[in-house]
C-alpha cells in the first residue's frame, strides 16, 4: 500500500499518461456521479497544502482513469509500468482502427 501523496502522484501520472485535462477530467467525474471541479483535482495532485484524498475520490477515480483501485493504491512495478504503456498504445491502435472503419 501507498500513502496518500504517493496516490496523488499516481493519479497524476495515470492521467497525465492519458492525455486527460483537468477539465475533462473534472467532466468525467461528473458522469459518473462524482463532481469535482478541475481546481479540486489540481489542487489532489500537486496543492499546497495537497486537497485529501477520499475513499470516495478514489472509487470515482478509478472508474473514469479504468484503473482497478488495488492498482492505484499499490507502488508502481516495471511491469505494472510496461503494461500500463503497453495497454496505452493499444488503445490507441483499437481507436485508430475504429477512424478508419468508421465507427
């Protein structure tokens, strides 16, 4: 398990990985029943002081970045990396292919 500052430099990296702006970030929250305004998800990240971390937060969290929360909550393997990367560019891939069959 991992502390909460260590949880809101993981959330960061996921979602920084994702290309997801605070913004969007903060609509994505919204739809799925848990508001948070972009300032708010700043302020999880990298405030100072650091806004605390909820277990609600967490839940929501999960579900908008579709990281399993035992993933957010324990320290970051090579492998947890190498696949996260990996799950990345494949996302990527299905989306490209879903432009070219236009879907």
């Amino acid at each position: 398990m991992i502390g909460e500052d260590k949880l809101a430099l993981r959330i960061a990296s996921i979602r920084e990985a994702r290309g997801i702006s605070y913004g969007a970030m903060s609509q994505k929250l919204s739809e799925v029943g848990h508001p948070m305004d972009k300032s708010s998800i700043q302020k999880l990240e990298k405030g100072e002081p650091r806004r605390r971390i909820c277990v609600d937060d967490v839940a929501a969290i999960s579900k908008v970045l579709d990281v399993p929360v035992a993933d957010l909550l324990e320290l970051p393997t090579e492998k947890t990396v190498l696949s996260s990367s990996v799950r990345e560019k494949l996302m990527h891939i299905g989306d490209e292919i879903k432009k070219i069959a236009g879907e």
